[in-house]
C-alpha cells in the first residue's frame, strides 16, 4: 500500500503501530534516506522498543553498495520512506528495492506524484505489482487521456483503482487535530574528514579550558575556540577556508527541502551563524 500523507501528519507511528500488529517473530526491512535512519530508530525505542529485534534499517545507499546480502533474504514486510527516492525506474536505487522479497510492501511519501503520472506507476510497481498494468498500458490508458487530453472520466477511473491502496491525507483536512507545533530531531553523523576537523578544535579547545582551570574565568580565546566548535559541527567549511569536503548536514538539510518544497509548503531556516546560511 502507498501511505502518501503530507510531511508531518505522522506517516512513521502510523507504520509503527501497523507492525506492532503483526507477527511478533515476523522481519522487517526499513529503507530509509540515511537523515532519517536515526529518527525511525529512535520514534521505534520511544513507542515500540520490543519491535526493534524485528527490524533491520537501511539507508538507500547502504542497500545499493550491498544488495547481495539482502536478495537471499525474504521479509513479511518491507517499508520504504521517502519513497519518491524510487519515482525513477531507471535508477540503481529502483532497480536495487525491486530485487526485494517479502509479502508486504508499505511505501511513505507525501508526494506521490510530482512531476506526471508515471511517477505514481512506478511507485505501484513496487507496491503491488500489475495493479496498474504495463507501463506501456498505462501510458496508453491513462497518462496520455489524463495529461495531454485532460479526460475527466480517466482521472476519476484511476483514482478510484488506486484509492483502496492510498491512503492521503492533507494538513487542511486534519488542521483541528494538529498539535501547535511538531518538533522532529534529525541527528546527523559527520564524515571521518568532517570529524578529524572537529577532533582537532576540541582538544585544542579542551587544553584551553584546562590551562584556566585555576584561573578567575574563561577567556576569550577560550570562548572563541568553543564557537569555532559549534561551527564545526555545522560544515567544517566554517573554519577551514580551504576545505573542499562535503558537508553532511548541508547534504541532509537539502534532501528535507527537497521534500517540503516539491510538497509545495514554504520554508524558514534559522541558524546561528550568518556564514552558515550563506
């Protein structure tokens, strides 16, 4: 089934709470962006901790270096987040899920369709296979009558074959029952480069705060290495002007707007440092 709620209206605990009505010795297999992997871990510890000897997460990347160690395998129940990651069956990362074995399949995502209907075939393609047909059938029935002839009665003839395997719910419909505000901590693990950055101004920083132990106070050389800690842990470009690396955080903060944006919200972003949002 396709569960296509908008960002925010609880996608995860709803999957949460599916699995803890199956079989207690049943297998799961989450697939998740890597920004996410530790969210599904922690909202599982938080709300149904005796499920996690029953899951294995991966992130998409992870499956796709090591696909070999999870084809022999067979899952009762086979979750995808983000699941638009998989819109394009021309990508390894579809060609890697579709190799998969289970006897369920639930994907997440608020934007079951963003760019044309074939998005939304594929999508079903991996979660309940020959429900729509052919691509070629597809197209023919549907993408050409609906996006080029604009015909009504297809719209209306699809909507109702996939309504009983979609569940879609928007912000407005359920505006009452939403809390004031969400708060969602995403952790974000730092690269080995990134890190030995970091490594380098704490100790420095450490020695710092060791050296004025007897001292009347911290200085402001003290004060000023603790805040080049704190932008490192934001891009390690922050403090070496010359770094060429990655930034994790810039890389998982553009895949959550990716999302928030295609799912047509708009956004602020706040940080600290001024240099950051540059």
């Amino acid at each position: 089934c396709l569960l296509a709620d908008e960002m925010g209206l609880g996608k995860t605990i709803q999957v949460i709470a599916h699995l803890c009505c199956l079989n207690p010795e049943a297998r799961h297999l989450i697939i998740a962006p890597t920004s996410l992997i530790y969210n599904w871990q922690n909202e599982v510890l938080r709300f149904a901790p005796l499920l996690m000897p029953q899951l294995t997460l991966v992130s998409y990347d992870m499956l796709r270096l090591h696909i070999d160690d999870f084809i022999h395998q067979s899952f009762d129940t086979i979750i995808i987040d983000e699941a638009q990651a998989i819109k394009n069956r021309q990508t390894k990362k579809y060609e890697a899920v579709s190799q998969l074995h289970s006897l369920h399949r639930i994907i997440l995502t608020g934007t079951p369709v963003q760019n044309h209907l074939g998005e939304l075939w594929n999508l079903f393609q991996f979660a309940n296979p020959g429900l729509l047909g052919s691509h070629e059938q597809f197209r023919q029935k549907y993408i050409v009558p609906i996006e080029q002839q604009d015909n009504k009665e297809r719209s209306r003839q699809l909507k109702r074959i996939v309504s009983p395997f979609m569940l879609r719910r928007t912000k407005q419909e359920v505006i009452e029952e939403l809390p004031d505000k969400t708060e969602i901590n995403i952790p974000v693990e730092l690269s080995d480069d990134e890190l030995a950055v970091y490594e380098v101004i704490r100790r420095r920083a450490k020695q710092l705060l060791e050296d004025e132990r007897s001292s009347s106070g911290v200085s402001v050389n003290t004060l000023a290495e603790i805040t080049r800690l704190r932008q490192a842990a934001c891009s390690a470009e922050l403090v070496e002007k010359n770094w060429k690396g990655e930034c994790s955080k810039l890389t998982a903060l553009s895949d959550l707007l990716q999302e928030i944006v295609d799912g047509g919200n708009a956004v602020l972003v706040f940080s600290q440092f001024t240099s950051f949002l540059a």
